[in-house]
C-alpha cells in the first residue's frame, strides 16, 4: 500500500507530524508497534514550558505555546491546558545567584519572558511554599496540560484528516524502493515517498536502518500522583538546585516528576519505579510544600524516553539517505514542543525548510554520516 508520508511513531511528535501533513493535503500512515500515547508522550509531566530551557530550544518552545493557546480548539477535545505559569524555585542565595545570570545570559540573546521574583512575590504566587525559600524565576504565559489527553487528541483529529495507521506491530526492515521507501511490518509492506522517524526512544534504531547514527540512551523517568487535596497551586513548579517537577491537576491531585529514574525491562519494555527515589521525591516535596507531609500517594509510574547526551532532540534531515527525516530524542522536555515540531517537520517534508531554525538538532552534530 502506497502513502505519501510513512512516519513511525505514534507519540505526540509522529502525530502532530502526521496531522499537519494531512492538513497539507498529503496521505500518511503512521506506524506504532505499541498503541498512541504509550510511552513518555503519554506519562510525562505534562509541563507546557518555554522556562529554563536551552537557548537553542528557546525559539521552538515559544512558537509552540502560541500553537498551546488554542490547543483544545485546534484539536476539537478537552486537553486539560492551563496557562498558570512556570516557576522555579530557590531555596538560597546560590540558587538566586544562578537564577539572576540565566535572566542576564537570555537578556542578551534578547529574550525577557523569564522574571526574577523576590521572597514576598514567591509567597504571592505559591503561598504555601516553605519558609526557607527565597525566591524565584517565573515564566507567566505557560503552564501544563494533560500528556495522555493532548496525545490522544492529536490522534483522533489525525484520523479524521483521514491519516492511516497501523498499530500494534513494529517496523523489521526498510529499505529503497522505486517508490522510495519500503518499509516492512510484520509480513506487510508499506511504500512511500517520504519516510519521518519519531519514534521516540526507539529513534535510534529507525535511523540505522537507513544509515544514521545517533547515541541515543533509554532511561525510565518516574512519576507519581497523589490523593485529592483542597485547590493550593496555581503554576507548574520546579527548583533550581534539586530534582522536582510539582503541580496540581484539575481533579485535585498532585502529580510529581523531575527526572528521578526507575528502571528499563529492555525485553518486555517496560519501566519499573524505584521505591528508593521514589521516596526520595516525597520528602523533597515536603520540605518545599510542608503542607503536602501527610498526603497519600495514589500511585506511581515511569515512561521510557529517548536521551540524547547534550540533552537536545534530533530533528532535521537525514544525511545519510535522502527523503527520511528524524525527530527524536527529546530528552524528557518534549511534550511541550509537540505542536510546534509537528508543524516544522511538514515544513522540512514539503517546503524542503523549516521556518525556525533547528541546526543545533541536527544529527550530524555527533559525527553521523
């Protein structure tokens, strides 16, 4: 069967991908060996952050919020988007010391949506913060939504654009074709002109079939939610010096990350928490929010993500085999990048460029040919 665009992946990159290629009016099947949303596009965070990003992401984090605006109108369902800040938090005069030459570094790359926030602002903020903290760096126009909705959602309104999938069986083999691309799944055969490998922590593997490298590593971050409590929280929190991703959700609960890793059944793929770090997320959590000392854990989780060793995706051209293009590798900081990259990978697919600049992605930076 014969498509326009073959993209592998069915996470929140392969499917904004995918959509926005439908939307150009070309035909596309995406291949996911697992189900949409099954891995770290569908168990992250959920951050919607331009915040404390590297620069090179900077420009694509905040194209992308403007997408995040009017996410639910976009995608016709229910995101569980909030535009309520991104906070990090400092618990001494080092952490504001470091907040204070990350606002200066960005100022003279001309950037200025980062404000630094004094003891009596954090308080204003978050009011329930510990006394020990004093102070802060706040992204106002951000916030967080819901990693499994948001994915779903971009699946769905890719299906009704009329995009294809095949779902449930891994790619074993690609290779040219007349055509293009062949690539095998299972005892099936699939052609296209074009072939765009999101395929997440897997990305790797897709790009040496057609001869890339990348040194990409699988880690399993963890997360955990807790029992319902009273409304506290208005913006997405982390700290300067120590692991934590802290928000609340619309139910009630709090959801708690920050890159502590479980660990990877590579066979089964799956992850599994580590009770260890797990509680070692709990007590950094009370001693930031005291009031949290008493609240139960609900459950618990990991994802399996993509790391790339300087921490920045893959997302560009193939050099080693023309027509395939790469966006992987997102490093635990993707979710929020989705819409964006979706729309750049169109752009690379039918324009031949993308309309921000994505040369510090690129793959040849770690020597691939």
């Amino acid at each position: 069967m014969r498509h326009d665009v073959i993209v592998i992946g069915a996470g929140i990159q392969g499917l904004a991908t995918a959509l926005n290629l439908a939307l150009r009016g070309r035909s596309v099947l995406v291949i996911e060996k697992a189900a949409p949303a099954r891995h770290a596009s569908g168990v992250n965070a959920g951050g919607v952050r331009s915040l404390w990003r590297h620069p090179a992401e900077i420009p694509l984090a905040r194209a992308s919020l403007e997408i995040w605006y009017d996410i639910e109108k976009f995608l016709g369902a229910d995101c569980q988007y909030h535009s309520n800040g991104s906070l990090r938090i400092a618990e001494s005069d080092a952490d504001v010391a470091a907040l204070e030459k990350r606002v200066a570094d960005l100022a003279v790359l001309g950037y200025h949506h980062e404000e630094l926030v004094g003891r009596e602002a954090l308080r204003t903020l978050v009011p329930d913060v510990a006394p020990h903290c004093v102070g802060g760096l706040i992204s106002r126009a951000e916030g967080s939504a819901s990693p499994y909705h948001t994915t779903w959602a971009f699946y769905e309104r890719a299906r009704r654009e009329q995009v294809d999938f095949r779902i449930g069986a891994a790619v074993s083999h690609i290779e040219r074709s007349p055509a293009g691309w062949s690539v095998r799944v299972g005892a099936e055969s699939f052609s296209a002109g074009v072939l765009v490998n999101c395929a997440g922590a897997w990305g790797d593997a897709i790009a040496a079939m057609v001869g890339d490298e990348a040194p990409l590593r699988r880690e399993a971050p963890m997360m955990m939610v807790t029992q319902r409590v009273p409304r506290f929280l208005g913006p997405v929190c982390g700290l300067v010096g120590r692991k934590l991703s802290f928000k609340q959700t619309d139910a009630g609960t709090v959801l708690i990350g920050g890159g502590h890793l479980g660990s990877i059944d590579a066979s089964g793929e799956v992850a599994i928490p580590d009770p260890r770090k797990m509680a070692l997320s709990a007590q950094t959590v009370v001693e930031v929010f005291p009031l949290m000392r008493d609240v139960r854990v609900a459950r618990s989780w990991c994802g399996i993500e993509g790391v790339m060793p300087d921490q920045l995706p893959v997302i560009g051209p193939s050099p080693a085999a023309d027509g395939v293009f790469h966006a992987f590798g997102f490093s635990a900081h993707g979710f929020a990048l989705g819409p964006i990259v979706g729309r750049l990978m169109a752009e690379l697919v039918l324009d031949g460029q993308a309309s921000l600049p994505i040369e510090p992605f690129a793959i040849e930076r770690f020597g691939a040919s």
